[in-house]
C-alpha cells in the first residue's frame, strides 16, 4: 500500500497541519491515548499544539505517553519529558493523571516492567497488545526510530511491550516501546525536518534491504495507518 506521505514547504506548515490533524481526531473521541517522541522535531510540533490550538483542543481526554526515555531525571535536558513539559504540558491546562511518564530515574530494567504494565493497565488491548490510538515517531539518521536502533531490529519480535536499551553509540541506558506495540497502533506518523535526514529517508524508501537494515522502515501498522509528515527538506 503507498504509504500516506505529507510533504510541507516548512516545519511550520507541518506542524499546523498536524496540529488540525490531532485536534479533529481528539474531537471525534472520548479519550485518545498518545505515545509521544522525544529529540527536537516535536518542539515545534508542540509548540503549535500549545499555541494556535491550546484552546481547540479538548485536552482533558488526551493521555500522554512515551514511546521512548533517556533514562535520566525528569528536570535533566536530555529527558524527552522535560522536553515535552517545556514545550507542551507547561502551556496546556491538563490533569497530572493524564501523563504517564517513563521514570528516566529509575533502574532502566524494573522501569520497563513498571511501564509496561502501567500501559496494560490504561490503553485499550487489541490483538493482544495495547493499541495506541496515536503514536509519534521520530527518525535517526541511523534509521532507528524510538530507542529501537539498528543494532536491535529483535525488538520488532520482542513478546515485551518496553524493553531496556542502550544508545549504542552513546551508551545512555533507554526505555523503549518494543516495535509489536508500535505496529498494533490505530495510527502512527514519522515526524521529519531537514536537509540531514534526506538521505536516510531515501534509503528507507529506495533501498531494497531497508528493513535489514534500518528499524523505522519495520513500522507497517498492521491495523492502523502510517503517515509520514516530511518538509520538503528532507524528503529531496
Ligand atoms: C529520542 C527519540 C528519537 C528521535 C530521533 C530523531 O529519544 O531521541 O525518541 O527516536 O525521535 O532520534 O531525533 P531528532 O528529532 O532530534 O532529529
């Protein structure tokens, strides 16, 4: 199936039209379960969330989670909570029992248990797996997406809903949602700016044996639908 590419002119214009996306999906239900992505491209993503639709948004249905942690404290400027709470959950009236933070702090491997029945417990099972109403993924210029790098394409068969992970070249210990759970979502997008990811974007679309070799091109919902949201940048 030809996958649903979006391609902006700016991360700007990205970032509104994804923003009038999540706004039209959070009105249509009574709860939308969201698994956030860390790094930098959300900022502007979130900043658009808290700025032109802050009021549109009817935030009290929507649950943060995260597709991934550095495991780190939750003030350190490497957390993606940190991020996200500078960026969104500062701006937006939202309930603290709405946001289900991986606890960076925390010995990596009994946090990934911990997680992972904390996401059992809240997010709807389908096929067995939790069922993410939206996931946001971004995208290394190593092709892992997540903390799922190149060096653990097994998360894609793990039975494990997080697994505890290592950067592989920085070594920083991770929390991960395992690469079933991301494939069991009702949708997902890639999130993509710059002109330094335009050549892993073409491998990943191009390159016969993507998917021996980068994570991200082993995102294929198998119930939901994958978008992919590029500025012009980085899809040349
Ligand atoms: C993380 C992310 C990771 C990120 C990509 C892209 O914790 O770093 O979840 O998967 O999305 O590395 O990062 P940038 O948006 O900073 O390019």
């Amino acid at each position: 199936m030809k996958p649903n590419i979006k391609v902006f002119d700016s991360p700007e214009l990205l970032a509104i039209s994804f923003a009038e996306y999540f706004a039209e999906e959070v009105s249509k239900k009574s709860r939308v379960n969201i698994a956030l992505s860390g790094g930098s491209t959300p900022k502007i993503i979130f900043q658009a969330l808290a700025s032109e639709y802050s009021n549109r948004i009817e935030w009290n249905k929507v649950h943060f989670y995260w597709g991934d942690e550095r495991c780190v404290p939750p003030d350190s400027a490497e957390s993606n909570y940190k991020m996200t709470k500078d960026f969104l959950l500062d701006e937006i009236r939202i309930s603290e029992t709405n946001i289900f933070r991986i606890r960076g702090e925390d010995e990596s491997h009994k946090e990934a248990i911990r997680y992972s029945n904390e996401i059992c417990n809240s997010v709807h099972i389908v096929n067995d797996l939790p069922c993410f109403d939206f996931i946001m993924l971004g995208l290394g210029e190593d092709g892992h997406t997540a903390s799922i790098f190149p060096d653990r394409l097994d998360l894609f068969h793990s039975s494990k809903i997080c697994e505890a992970v290592q950067n592989p070249l920085t070594h920083q210990n991770r929390i991960t949602l395992t690469g079933r759970v991301i494939n069991n979502a009702h949708a997902a997008a890639f999130f993509i700016n710059g002109s330094q990811k335009a050549g892993i974007v073409k491998k990943i679309f191009n390159d016969s044996d993507a998917k021996e070799k980068f994570p991200a091109a082993n995102v294929k919902l198998s119930n939901g639908t994958l978008y992919w949201y590029l500025d012009k940048a980085s899809f040349q």
